[in-house]
C-alpha cells in the first residue's frame, strides 16, 4: 500500500490511519514528496501561500500542452493561483451559490433513469453534467452532447490516459469550446445563471469559456464518486435507508470522499506544520485520511448521517475550497432519490474503481440472478 494506490483500494481507510500515526506530515521515500494526512496538516498545506496548485515550470501537463485541451487546462481557475484564480472564482462562485435547488431536482426528475448496471452509469456520470449545462441554457439535445464530450475531454485531466485518450480530449475541447460560443453569442437566451456569471465575469471570452467547460469537467467525476459512493454505503448498510437523502450524502462525503487527495506545489521554502518544505517539493494532500483523523471529528470511522458539527475537506479548504459544493450535493442528493425510487436492489450490485491516482469512483455491475 501507499498514498496513491490507497485511493482506489478496497478499504484504504486503516493505512491512512496508519500515516497519521506516524506524523502529520512526513516524507515518503519511495515516491519522493510529502504526504499530509492529519487534519492540522491537511489545513496547514492548503491554506500556506508558498503551496500552488501546479508546479511553476510545468503549469500545464506537457503531454496536452500543445494542444486546445492544453489552452482550456491553463486558464481554469482550479489550475492556477492568485489572479488568474481568483477574477473567475469572483464571478463563478456567487452565481453557483444562487441557483434554485427545486430547479436542480426538477431537471433531475425529467431524465430517465434505470437501475441496471448501464442506467446507474449514466445516472452518475452523464445526468450531473447534462443538469449543469441544461442550467447554464443548453437544450436538452445540446445538454445531452455536453455531457458526452465533457467526459472525453476529462481524460486530459487524468495522468493515467493514452495518448488516444488524450487525442480525443483536444477534439472534445475544440467542440465544447464550440458550443459556448454559439451559447455566448445567442444573449438573449441567457439561463439565470450564465447572466450572473457574465455580469460580474472581468476577464476576457476565452477564459470565461474554459471555465464554463472546467464547470462541466468538476461535475463529471466529484458528483458520479459521491453517487457511488452513497450506494455502496446502501449496498453494506441497508437500514441507512431509513435516513434523509441529504444527512446520508452528508456523511458520505466525509466518510467515504470521491476525491480522496489533491496536491500542492511548493514555490519558496518555507515551514509547514513544523517541517522545513524546500522550493520544488511536492506534498500529497490526503483529504480522505484528515476526514478520519479523530482530531477533526468524533468517533470518526462510525458512520452517522445526523452526525453533529460534521466537519471534512472533501470540498477542499481556504482559495480553492469547490465553489460548486452545494450544486453538486443537490445534483447528487436528487439522482440519488431517483435512483431509490425507481427500486435499485442493492444486494444485486458489485463494482470495482474506476482507475485513478486521486479518486475514488465506483463502476457497477449487476449480479446474475
């Protein structure tokens, strides 16, 4: 076991454990940067001003650099510190903030959702993204086409894709890029929520556009692992269904995060948590593990939906805390009750992870009778 595989095992939770025991922050050896996996570590990284989300001399992965799935990676804000970070988030985040959940379930409940094995995978992976773009004023067809090219252009994100993978990332954000600017362009059919964003959005077209596509990208994978993750917790607890939806997501994202670490790039020595960190180095944030550490909540490994002053970095923390938090746990707590309701059984439910160097995502199969 280590730091990385930890996210996609079966049970990964006793070795975080492990690593806190032995310090909050320390040096892992055989994979040559530091892990945090304390809760005041945790916090320390990713509050510190010296720790960035890319490295300076790679601020876009070189194996899409050269490419339009390269253009889009550079101008998130999620990928980027200071104001190229915050000019988007100022307009971005509000305007999440006020979107109607009532219009989030309703567009939930107009899809068509079944319980096999292929319906759970687009209840979790497409209906999140086509209810992000139907939101920000696509058509149903248009949302429907988002979605798809929105997953070929999140392999771009993944150190783990081919370069076929990689190909098809460029193509899908040249499409995507596409469909913004007709949607930017027809002003007139403005969604509530894409004239906020334009109205307090200070930067240039293009970098509206890139984050409208990373909007779309965040939503794919986050809120398809905390769906999962929700039915696994079902699958080996039943009576959990006698708890609300939303205390049962509450907990789920705490207990069982899809995002289970994140990194931080050290620009300028400095002193973390007691530890000298020199210029160049890399620390692993294990979210996951600060989410179990008893420091930051009682009885952490019990699983308790109505649990009191529930505290977690699932979403993050400090700048780049998810500005989407409350959209994505509405998306997931409405496909969730959907799926519920149409009568998934459980205990005919297997799965595996999907590949990954920081989430933790189910993939299901259905048992033969």
């Amino acid at each position: 076991m280590d730091p990385i595989i930890a996210a996609t095992h079966a049970d990964p939770y006793p070795y975080y454990a492990t690593l806190r025991a032995e310090g909050g922050l320390t040096f892992h050896p055989g994979l040559k940067f530091w892990v945090a996996s304390s809760a005041r570590a945790v916090c320390a990284a990713l509050a510190h001003a010296e720790c960035r989300v890319r490295p300076a001399q790679e601020p876009v992965p070189k194996a899409i650099a050269e490419g339009i799935a390269g253009n889009v990676f550079g101008q998130l804000m999620r990928m980027n510190d200071g104001e190229r970070q915050r000019c988007p988030r100022s307009a971005i985040e509000p305007a999440l903030g006020l979107i109607d959940q009532d219009e989030v379930y309703a567009r939930v409940s107009a899809r068509l959702i079944s319980t096999d094995a292929d319906g759970l995978y687009k209840a979790m992976f497409r209906g999140p993204v086509c209810v992000v773009a139907a939101l920000l004023g696509f058509s149903p067809a248009q949302s429907r086409a988002i979605s798809d090219l929105t997953a070929g252009f999140a392999a771009c994100l993944s150190p783990l894709s081919n370069d076929s993978q990689l190909a098809a990332a460029h193509l899908a954000a040249e499409q995507l890029r596409g469909y913004f600017i007709e949607l930017l362009a027809e002003s007139a059919g403005d969604s509530a929520l894409l004239a906020r964003i334009r109205q307090h959005f200070n930067g240039d077209e293009e970098t509206m556009i890139a984050n409208l596509i990373g909007l779309c990208s965040q939503t794919f994978e986050a809120t398809a692992g905390l769906i999962g993750n929700a039915l696994v917790a079902l699958r080996h607890n039943p009576q959990l269904r006698a708890h609300p939806v939303d205390a049962l997501l509450s907990e789920v994202q705490r207990f069982d995060p899809s995002v289970q670490n994140t990194r931080r790039f050290v620009a300028e020595s400095c002193e973390i948590d007691g530890m000298r960190i020199e210029a160049g180095d890399v620390i692993l944030v294990l979210l996951a593990s600060a989410n179990r550490d008893p420091a930051l909540n009682e009885n952490p490994d019990v699983f308790l939906p109505e649990r009191k002053n529930r505290r977690s970095f699932s979403f993050g923390s400090g700048r780049h805390q998810c500005p989407g938090q409350a959209l994505a746990m509405g998306i997931a707590g409405a496909t969730l009750r959907q799926i519920l309701d149409h009568g998934v059984e459980l205990d005919r439910l297997s799965w595996h992870y999907r590949p990954s160097l920081n989430g933790r995502i189910p993939l299901f199969s259905t048992l033969a009778v």
